[in-house]
C-alpha cells in the first residue's frame, strides 16, 4: 500500500485540487484523486488541516501524528466533523527515531511534508537550545528513516526568517543566513542540510517552502490557530484581545523605518498556503534536487495596518498599546512570490480582510479555543 508521509500544521482547512481551493465542506470526494494513502503528523498548531482532510476526502487512509507539544486532540473530532471520517491519531515526536522507524515499517510511504518544527521568533530568543534540538532532530530523523525504508520526496515548512535582515522584496535567490533569531537559524541549518542531502543523493526530490506569515482559519470555523498559553504571533493574540481573553496588545515597537513605525510583514491566509503545498509535493512527485520557493503575497502588512483592518472588518475594537521592540524582530520582510507563480502556478489569491474574518469567526465560534 503506497504511503505519503505528511507532516502537517493544521491552519489548513481547505483543500487544493488542480489549482482550485475548495472550502472542505463543499469537496467532493472523487474530486480527489490522490494515488497513495498518506499519513499525516500534526505540528504545532492545528493548521493545515485543509490537505489532510482533503485527502481522506478522497478515501486515503490518514495516521496522524503529533506530540501535542503545542496543539490538541480535540481537533480529530473537528476532522471526523468536517469528513465523516475519524483518521487514526498516534500521539508521537518527529524526534523519536523507534516511532518514526515504525510508521515507515507500518505504511509503504512515498513522501514527506515536514511541518514538524517549533514557530515562534520570540520563544526562540527565550529559548535557544529546545528550538535547535527539536528543529534539527526531528527533521534529521525522519530524514534517516526515509532513506532506510526508500522514499525520496520531501517538501519542507522554511521560512522567510532564514533571510535575515536584508531589503525587501525577498528573492529565493538572495543571500540566506544572518539571521536574527535561532528559530530563523534552525530554518536555515536545515535547508543547508537539505541541499547537501539531495548533492549526495541524486534520487532525492527536495522542497523548500518559505513562508512569511501565515494566518487565517478555515471558513466554518471549526479548525483555527489555538496555541497554548499566551500566543507569541500576532494574528492570534489580537483575536484573544478582541474575544475579552486578554486585556490588550502590546505593539512591539513603533520606531521602525516603516511608514507607521511598526513592523511589517507578508501575511498570507492559510489557505493559500495549502494551495502552496499540494503545488509543491506535485512538483516534488515529478522533479529530483533541490528547489525553493517562497510562499508569500508580495505585499508588507504593518502590525497598526493589522489592528486597523481586524476591526473595521470584524467591527470588534482591539485595545493596544506601544511597547518595547522584541528580541529578534526585525523591521519589514516580505516576499517576491513571482517564483511559485511561473514554476508552480501558485498564487495567493485571499485578502486581508478575508484573513482577519476567517481568524474572528474561528475565535468567535471557539472563545476558549478547543
Ligand atoms: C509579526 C509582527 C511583531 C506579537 C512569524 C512566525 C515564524 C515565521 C515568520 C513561518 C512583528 C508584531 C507580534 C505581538 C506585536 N513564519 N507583534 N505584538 O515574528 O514575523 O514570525 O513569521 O515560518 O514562524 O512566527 O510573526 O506574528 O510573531 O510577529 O507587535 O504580541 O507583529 O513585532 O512585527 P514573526 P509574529
């Protein structure tokens, strides 16, 4: 029985076929004609749920797996939901090399989507040595076990981060490395590893994604970004403020060179980034070496702009307040994404104001998360 190993973040709750988003409720399953089963592990955040239920729309037989370091179960019963479909869970770590090993010996799997990663620049900062170890581990584990049991595709979850601070827009071919956080370093260690891999083993097929910055649920709000504890990215804790959980924003900074002195960055709904993905594991399916693409809007967001909108579109208020600058930001990183255009015929296609409704129905419909 022919396997894809997916590692998946669950932001996604849409699925992609032939170019095409559909809102998973709508998804026929024949619409799909996904070739092999796939198992799936889930990541930090229950965010690209959209690929996974896709696919077991289309009959595949799904094993998640995830440490739930930083996401919760409860999102299988969203899934059966949403599917009809319960997917097997296996509550494991991308690091543990007996539980990898097993999976692979278990399922004949023919590729990998690599989610498995810790996300926050901040928590980074705080705490250098978990972001290394659990990064690098878990990506070199389930590389060894892939090559152990003869599968050859891998599309990776980088990141802009591994830019550093450099002008934008960003070109996948610009300098990579100089990064201003470990969490950016681990990113950028990672593809170094990935392109030496794929120099020594021809059959490999590598690809790099490079997110900006991804935000957004699913649009029937069953499925969205709930981290655990206070959040360290921006969409989520606005949606706690705007909820009551928390009493106000705090802006990271005010005196950058941006045009209202805020940080600004390349937001892109979850959803596109899903598109993004099936684009790549077919490029992956039909290419060997290693290519990178950057999945991004091209367009920088300041974190004020942010605010604004989410309340205009959501006509919620969102109490904040100007605070230090935090380690490791920097000012304004945002994307060219021409290159996934002309290779992969990928585009973001959703607006801001489609990423600040989608996040305020999710946290409406689930004011305390899961
Ligand atoms: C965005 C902006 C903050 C929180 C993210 C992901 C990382 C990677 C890169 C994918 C910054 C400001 C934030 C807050 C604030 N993505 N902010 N108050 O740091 O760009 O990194 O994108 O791989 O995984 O974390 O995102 O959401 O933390 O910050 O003012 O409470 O919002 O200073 O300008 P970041 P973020």
């Amino acid at each position: 029985m022919n396997q894809e190993l997916m590692t998946l973040d669950f932001w996604q709750d849409t699925v992609i076929y032939e170019g095409k988003a559909f809102p998973i409720g709508t998804l026929a399953c024949d619409a799909l004609n996904v070739p092999a089963d796939t198992i799936a592990k889930m990541n930090e955040h229950c965010e690209k749920i959209n690929l996974l239920l896709g696919l077991l729309n289309a009959g595949q037989d799904i094993v998640i797996v995830d440490n739930l370091y930083n996401s919760s179960p409860k999102v299988i019963d969203r899934i059966e939901r949403i599917t009809g479909k319960r997917p097997v869970f296996v509550e494991a770590d991308c690091c543990d090399r007996a539980a990898m090993d097993r999976l692979f010996s278990d399922y004949d799997i023919t590729g990998v989507i690599h989610f498995a990663g810790l996300k926050a620049v901040g928590e980074s900062v705080e705490k250098p040595l978990l972001y290394y170890r659990n990064n690098l581990d878990s990506t070199l584990t389930v590389l060894e076990v892939m090559r152990e049991h003869n599968c050859h595709q891998f599309v990776f979850s980088s990141s802009a981060t591994v830019y550093g601070d450099q002008p934008a827009p960003l070109y996948e071919t610009a300098q990579t490395g100089g990064c201003s956080n470990p969490y950016g370093w681990t990113k950028f260690m990672i593809e170094e590893i990935l392109k030496g891999a794929c120099r020594a083993d021809l059959a490999l097929s590598v690809v790099l994604l490079r997110y900006f910055n991804p935000i957004g649920a699913h649009e029937s709000g069953l499925i969205g970004e709930n981290p655990n504890g206070i959040p360290n990215n921006l969409m989520p804790y606005i949606t706690q403020v705007a909820i009551g959980r928390r009493e106000r924003l705090t802006v990271f900074g005010d005196d950058y060179d941006t045009p209202d002195g805020t940080g600004v960055r390349d937001y892109i709904h979850v959803v596109d980034l899903a598109e993004g993905h099936l684009c790549a594991i077919r490029y992956a399916q039909a290419h060997t070496g290693c290519e990178v693409f950057n999945l991004g809007t091209g367009r920088g967001v300041s974190v004020l702009e942010m605010v604004h909108t989410f309340s205009e579109v959501n006509n919620v208020p969102v109490p904040y307040v100007i605070g230090p600058r935090r380690a490791g930001d920097l000012a304004t990183v945002y994307a060219d994404p021409a290159k996934a255009k002309q290779i992969l015929g990928w585009e973001a296609k959703k607006t801001l104001a489609d990423m600040c409704r989608d996040s305020w129905r999710w946290q409406t419909r689930n004011p305390s998360g899961y």
